[in-house]
C-alpha cells in the first residue's frame, strides 16, 4: 500500500491554518500592489493561482484518502465553468452596461452555472465522480 503521508498532518492545526491564512494574504497583496502597478492582465492571473485548492488538496492528502483527492481536482476542473460563466458575462456585457452591473449579473451567472454543476454532479452525471 502507497505511503499517502503528508508532512502538513502532524503539523498543530492552529499553525496549518494560520500559514493558510497567510498564502491567501499574500495573494490579496499582490492584487494590490498589481492594481497600482497597472498591471491589469496580470490581475485576471493572480485569482487562478491555487491557493484555496492547495488547501483542499493537502487537506484531502491528510486525511489518506486518495479517492477523495482525485474527486476534488475532478470537481476543480468543472469548477472552471462557473469561473468562465462569470468572465464571459463581465467581457460581454461591459460594452452595454455600467461596470458594477455587468460585474453584479456575472456574479449571477456563476451561481446560476455553480448551482447547475453542483446538481449535474450529485445526480451522477459528471464523470469523476466516485460513490
């Protein structure tokens, strides 16, 4: 049987989170700091680095289920489709809309797609998942 160790579980829960806790700090610096730089491309890239998978995927890893690991990177491939959803609506509807507007019917457009996703995969109609 494959060892499925991982160093971060014997790690004192306070500090795992805490360490958390400060990668995704670093990561709301970083669009600070690009914003002022006007470095807006790089900003649309920032938000897709893992920070809250690598939590989900340590956390996964810990627990020694293996299964449980592929089924949330299965899930954090459909979880790209709402992010789309969300950024084709902003990219659209900014030509014929206020900017806050087009950004509030995005949000809506990705619960929409999320709520669907959620439902498709429940009801066994993804592939990835494992009952």
């Amino acid at each position: 049987m494959r060892d499925t160790h991982v160093a971060t579980a014997d790690m004192n829960p306070a500090i795992h989170y805490i360490l958390l806790a400060c990668g995704g700090a670093m990561i709301a610096a970083s669009l600070g700091v690009l914003a002022r730089l006007n470095l807006y491309y790089l900003m649309g890239l920032v938000p897709l680095f893992p920070t809250f998978a690598l939590m989900a995927h340590v956390l996964a890893a810990a627990s020694g289920n293996d299964t449980g690991l592929r089924m949330a990177a299965a899930f954090g491939l459909y979880a790209l489709l709402p992010y789309a959803c969300y950024l084709g609506s902003i990219l659209w509807l900014s030509h014929a809309m206020p900017p806050l507007a087009s950004i509030a019917v995005g949000l809506c457009a990705w619960f929409v797609t999320a709520f669907a996703l959620i439902w498709a995969w429940n009801a066994g109609w993804l592939p990835g998942r494992v009952v």
